[in-house]
C-alpha cells in the first residue's frame, strides 16, 4: 500500500494489551504496564472506590496556562500520562512532573503500570536540554523529576539526572529541582553524582513496610537497599532534603507502619507522603483495604511526633504531590477532615 505520493505506507499495529509484549519503537521488547498478563478471573479484587477517592476535575488559570503550553508543544509530564488525580492542584501551584530516561523500566514491581523490558543502553542525548526547555516553557517554580529504573546503563542513569537538572538550573535559577530516583542498585557513588548536579530534594520511595516489600517491589529493590540510599544521601549532602514515600492498604498493619516512620527517622529522612494504593490493572496487586481520611490524620500525627519535617498525608496523595509546600507545615494544604465529611 502507497500514499499519493508513491511513498509506502506501514499500516499501524494495533497497540498491545495490558500484560502483553510489543516491540518499542527503539527497537526492544517490553511488557503493557509492566506485568505480565495471568490467568485472573475479571471481577477478582474489584472493589467500589469510596467517596473520598473521587478527585475534582482539574480546572483553574494555572491550570488552563500550562495544559495550552503542553498541548501547543507537544510535552509530556507524568502529571497526564499517569492520569494523576492531583493535576490541576498542582499545575495551579506552578509545580510539575517529568519522567526521564523514557517509559520502559528494567524493573516489575507489582504495584506499578510503567512498562518493562531491557532498553540496551538507550538515552535521548537532546533530553536534558529538552527537559530544562519544558521546564522554562511551563514556568514552573518547582519540578519533580522522576524516572524508571534503567539497571542497563552503567551508572542506573546518574549522569544523566545530573545533566538534566544542571541544564534545569541554568536556564532557571530559580526553579526548585527534586529528584525521586531510583536506588542505583545501591551503588552509592552514583547516588552522589545526582547530589552534586545542585538539586533542592532527594528522594528514593520505599513504598511499603518491611514485610511487605517482596512481593511489592521487584526482586532487586529491597528495604534495607531504599534505607542506605537515603542515608548516604543525608550524609554526603547533609544542606539536601531527603524524601521518601509509603503506599498504605496493601495489607500492612498499623504497628509496621509506626516501625516504619522509626526506621525513616533514624536515618534523618525529612519529608514522608502517605497515599492510597490503588490497583491499575487486574495483573496488579489487589487492594486489601480503603485507608480513610482521619486515618490518614492519625498517621500523619504519628509522623510530626517522630521528627518529621512534615508528612504529607492523604488518600489522594502522591510521592511529588504539592511538593513545592513540603516546608509550610500544612499537610500541603489538603484538608483531610472535609474529605471525611464526604463519606
């Protein structure tokens, strides 16, 4: 089949399903949202979403500005492509974020919806630079930048976050840099190498509690792997705020969740998010409990009691959500207590 012009045509594929390989336009094979499809009965583990996990829809000045800026030059922010409930918050407050190192991870974790496979060694050279101009495009006083795990590349991608937060800081000064990385394999020189690139914040998730990290996390992710990175991180850069986060409702208990803020806290971690797992597709874990608004209250007291600089606490709540007021000691101004009001 030809066009007009005599040039072939290459019919499109039909995208692949949830679970199923496609071949990336790299070149390498990869897995729909990251796990493999099983053999699940359809209704397993579907549960009706309480009340208070129903987001607004995103509107606002701020809001409208930068989604024109985003449409008219074609960027892509992890706030859309993950369907983030906390959108429009956020792009009001000026604060976005951007995922490097492209959207294929050499991890499975299965509480994630990323794709996976093994990029060979793949980097978009122009991407730092194409980052910082995105990040001047949409005016952003803040900017998380998140990524998947590239275990393929010799240094997990370090450089590379380095080189675009350098880029982000010479184009804009101003522009408060995070970066939620992965744990580099534990290799700690390479945690460095992102610490002297000038970020503000430093976070590396540790997503559950101790017990529950296999089979939530994938098998070169560990507890123990999460809590040196951190504690390297506090150390080498003591003037860098380090960060972290927990998904609750995967079955922890309370008294894991307390032993958890301990062992965050004796490692000088600053700032704690705590949100509610929410399964993205039936190969994923399933949810084993709706975590309420005053609990999330409770924990959040837990964790001010502890030493935290603060914890953002929510069921909404997300690793980089309303990171920019990490430090006002307002639970980044989400009201818990009219959420509750709601059920």
């Amino acid at each position: 089949m030809a066009d007009l012009k005599g040039i072939p045509v290459v019919p499109e594929l039909p995208q692949a399903r949830s679970g199923e390989k496609y071949v990336t336009p790299q070149g390498f094979t990869a897995i729909r949202d990251g796990i493999k499809a099983r053999d699940t009965h359809a209704a397993a583990g579907l549960v009706r979403k309480p009340p208070w996990l129903r987001a607004k829809a995103p509107s606002g000045a701020g809001f409208t500005a930068v989604k024109n800026i985003v449409r008219e030059h074609r960027l892509a922010t992890v706030c859309e492509e993950a369907k983030c409930p906390n959108i429009g918050e956020c792009w009001n407050a000026g604060t976005g974020t951007i995922m490097l190192m492209g959207a294929v991870c050499t991890r499975a974790c299965r509480f994630c919806s990323v794709d996976t496979g093994n990029p060979r060694g793949w980097l978009d050279p122009d991407e730092p630079e194409n980052v910082a101009h995105t990040v001047e495009l949409m005016g952003l006083r803040y900017v998380v930048l998140t990524s998947v795990n590239r275990d393929d590349l010799p240094d997990g991608g370090a450089k590379h976050y380095a080189d675009c937060i350098r880029a982000i800081k010479r184009r804009r000064p101003g522009t408060a840099v995070e970066a939620l990385t992965p744990d580099f394999q534990g290799v700690l020189k390479d945690v460095e190498t992102v610490l002297d690139s000038g970020l503000d914040v430093f976070a590396q998730n540790v997503e559950t509690v101790r017990r529950l990290t296999h089979p939530v996390r994938d098998p070169r992710a560990s507890y123990e792997q999460t809590l040196k990175v951190l504690e390297h991180a506090k150390r080498y850069k003591p003037g860098v705020l380090t960060k972290t986060s927990l998904m609750l409702g995967l079955g922890e208990t309370d008294d894991e969740i307390a032993q958890t803020m301990l062992d965050l806290r004796a490692i000088n971690v600053d700032i704690l998010t705590l949100g509610q797992y929410l399964r993205p597709t039936m190969n994923h874990l399933p949810v084993e409990r709706f975590v309420t608004p005053e609990e999330f209250d409770k924990y959040r007291a837990w964790a001010l009691a502890r030493g935290f600089l603060e914890c953002v606490s929510g069921p909404l709540v997300r690793s980089s959500y309303r990171a920019e007021q990490a430090l006002n000691r307002n639970n980044a101004g989400l009201d818990n207590s009219a959420l509750a009001a709601a059920k």
